[in-house]
C-alpha cells in the first residue's frame, strides 16, 4: 500500500483560519504542519478550525504537534476547533485524552449548515446569529 502524500491546505478570511490536512501525518511531515500552522495558531484575532476529512494517518509526533498548536491557542484564551474527523482517528483522540481540548463541529461526518460555513471560511463559532 502507497503512503498518502501529505498536503496541508489553508484558507484564510477575516476572523478565521481554516486548516484542511490530507494523507498522513506523521515524523516526516510534522515539521510542515508545525511552519505553516503556529503562525495562524498564533494570531489571537482569528478562529483556528482543523479539517480532518482527507487525514488518513496521524502518529504521535502528528499529536505533538496539534498539541503544541493548543498550548499556542490556550495561552492566549483560545482553542481550536475540527471538523470531519474520520472515526479513527477521533478514536485516537479519545484514547489520547485530545478530545476534551477540541472543540468538534456539529455535522463533522458531512452534512449540514454549520460545517458548509465552515468549509466557506467562517467557522460557526464565529457567526453571529443575533447580528452582534
């Protein structure tokens, strides 16, 4: 079986981040990640959201990293959001203990307004249904 080629896709509006990770992250390619998401982990103006909807492999050094973007996140009062987390590797998240210092999407299996206004650039958290 041929690895997955690991790609990171960043799409940027006012106020969000939005991270989409495919194929396998792993010792290899957790340096990419770590260069091209602690500067977005880092701006306290903007929401962090993780798509994990291509990921199909993550190790422990692919933790390390989400882990360290949440120490970024958390100092400054903030956290990270994900969405289309594939079973596994939401298992691994339980099982590590991540899942309770993520914020998961509603509707992260597909389907549903909240993660197409994710995918458009605007993470629900960051809209606002009473206009404020």
């Amino acid at each position: 079986m041929e690895a997955k080629k690991f790609k990171v896709n960043v799409r940027t509006a006012p106020g969000c981040h939005l991270v989409a990770l495919s194929g396998e992250l792993d010792l290899s390619t957790a340096d990419m990640l770590r260069r091209q998401t602690e500067p977005l982990a880092a701006d306290t103006g903007a929401s962090l959201t993780l798509d994990l909807q291509e990921l199909v492999y993550i190790d422990s050094t692919g933790i390390g990293v989400i882990v360290g973007l949440l120490k970024i996140r958390q100092a400054a009062g903030l956290g990270i959001q994900v969405q289309h987390v594939p079973a596994k590797i939401r298992r691994l998240f339980d099982m590590t203990g991540l899942t309770r210092f993520l914020t998961f999407l509603a509707g992260e299996s597909g389907g549903g307004g909240t993660v197409e206004a994710a995918r458009e650039g605007v993470p629900p958290a960051d809209r606002k249904e009473d206009g404020r």
